[in-house]
C-alpha cells in the first residue's frame, strides 16, 4: 500500500474522495444545500454587525469614537 492511497478488497489502490461534488441548485437536495450555506451566510453578517455596533456603543461611552475629521477648518 502506498501514502495517499487507501485499500480496496479488489487489490486495486482507491483513491480517497475529497468532497469535491457538485451541487445542482435545480434538485432538492441542491436546493436544500444552498438555503442552508446562505442561512449561514446571512447570520454571520448579521452577527458581525451586531458585534461592530456594540463595539462603537462602547467607544462612545467612552469618548473614543470621534467619527471622521472635517476637510476643512472653519475658517476655510
């Protein structure tokens, strides 16, 4: 037996399978597939924002948020 291949009852060397099929997004299974990872998807960006909003809450609280600093002076 060699590294990277597994065993076969035929005596032939098998190569493993890495996952590499393809979804078709027109069967059920393919549609299931895809709302699952878009669901996800979707709870991780809104995840990041509630995390960022929460974050620049505290910054404000604590005066460190200033927001952008103007172009110009006022006197321009």
């Amino acid at each position: 037996m060699t590294s990277g291949h597994l065993y076969s009852p035929s005596g032939e060397n098998a190569a493993p399978s890495r996952g590499a099929t393809i979804h078709d997004p027109t069967d059920p299974m393919g549609k299931m597939f895809f709302n699952i990872v878009a669901a996800f998807a979707e709870f991780k960006a809104d995840f990041i924002r509630m995390r960022i909003r929460e974050g620049m809450a505290i910054a404000r609280s604590k005066g460190r948020l200033k927001g952008k600093q103007p172009m110009f002076s006022d006197r321009q």
